[in-house]
C-alpha cells in the first residue's frame, strides 16, 4: 500500500463535528485513552509537563490548561502524578463537544480538582483564559496550518510558563502499523477512519521548526517520541 505524506491532509475526522454524540463516540473515547496508554503516549505530555515544573518553585501551585481535552483522561494522570511529586495543580479541560465534556465529568467524578468547559478553543472565551501550561495533546492536527498558527499564537500568549505539544508524527509506516492494528483489534468505523486520517493530518519534524520560526520561537524542543509522536516543548518564561 503506498501512501504519500508528503502534505498533511485536509480531510475531516468524523470527531471533528462538535454536535456529535451517542455510544460510538464513548466508545471511541474508550479507545483513544487505552491505545495511549499502552502506547506510553501520555507519558509524552507528562514527561514535557515535568520538564516545564523545573522553572517553579516546589510550592507554587500551577494551573495547567488541556485544549481539546477529550475524555479527561490526561486530566486524571496529570492529578495523579501531583500527588506523587507532592505538588499542587489546578487543573482545566476544555473541549468543543458537551458529550464529550459531560463524559470526562462522568470519568473524573472522584478528581475534583479538575474543572471541565464545554468551550470552542477558537472562541473569545478561550482567548480569555490563562494558565501557566497550555497542552495541546492530538489537537493541533485537527487544524489546518493556518489555524494551527492563530492558536499557538493565543497559547503563547495565554500561557505563562510554557507550552507542551504532543502530536503524530505524519508517516507510512505509522498508517500501515495502524492500519494491521485496526484489522487485528476489529476496532469500530471511528475508530479506524479518524486514526487514519489523523495520521495523515499529522506533521513532519521540520513542520513543527517551521512553525516555530514563523512565530519568532526561539526556546524550544522537538523531540521524535514512541510511538510515532513529537513532544515539542515551548518555554514561554
């Protein structure tokens, strides 16, 4: 099977309609959160939130924003890593979809130190908010280039520490791994259609240089991450 990466695609997720809801998308949720954690893809984001935790005081409470949060799942790590590093986070997810909203509340019944907002994060209440971490975990590639820009443009600004961007790297070989992988699982049609196109939707190493120097970034990592992720991380103290 030939595929060709050479651009990210423009065509839509079936998750990309904000009105949608009912048992599949749960149960796509469920899905997602499982193939990332026992892909380590979580471990990426924390990973970068730790990285940031270094420019703070041990004391100091942080609050850490997630856009485009999903099922909370990120959330719920994130709260339980603060308890194993004794620190205090604030924690906020924001998502554009209210069953998806209404279902992380569901999932994070016993975490009540994360707040969830059924907000667009391209609205003028998203551009009102702040927080010292903005994460951006498979968001970014939801977006075209464009958008992409005017919302990396609002996370520097929003963002007082800095930024933790977790997103697919754009390869065949990601695609046919997950293409064997939906056969073999026999995972539901949303499953196996947006996970392809977001693999098409994702990005190139250079990609992400590029737009780090088109926004006048200059303190920054971009890191290639199991399985098929960059971690790119922007200091924005």
């Amino acid at each position: 099977m030939w595929i060709d990466t050479t651009y990210r695609s423009r065509e839509t997720e079936i998750m990309d309609d904000f009105n949608m809801e009912g048992p599949m998308l749960k149960e796509t949720l469920v899905k997602i959160d499982q193939i990332n954690r026992r892909l380590g893809g979580n471990d990426v984001t924390i990973n970068g939130v730790l990285q940031l935790l270094r420019e703070l005081p041990a004391d100091q409470m942080v609050t850490i924003m997630d856009a485009g949060c999903g099922s909370g799942e990120m959330l719920r790590q994130l709260a339980d890593t603060a308890k194993k590093i004794n620190r205090r986070f604030r924690l906020i997810g924001v998502d554009a979809n209210a069953t998806t909203i209404g279902f992380a509340k569901e999932l994070s019944v016993s975490y009540p130190d994360i707040e969830y907002y059924c907000e667009d994060i391209m609205s003028e209440w998203f551009e009102k908010q702040e927080s010292d971490i903005i994460l951006g975990t498979l968001t970014l590639h939801h977006f075209p280039e464009e958008e992409v820009k005017t919302l990396l443009r609002l996370f520097l600004r929003q963002a007082r520490v800095g930024i933790v961007i977790n997103d697919l790297q754009r390869s065949a070989l990601a695609y046919r791994l997950f293409s064997l992988l939906c056969i073999v699982f026999n995972w539901n049609r949303m499953v196996r259609t947006d996970g392809k196109i977001s693999i098409l939707r994702g990005f190139k190493k250079k990609e992400l240089e590029q737009l780090a120097a088109s926004l006048q970034i200059n303190h920054y990592s971009v890191k290639w991450k199991w399985a098929f992720r960059y971690q790119w991380i922007i200091k924005n103290l």
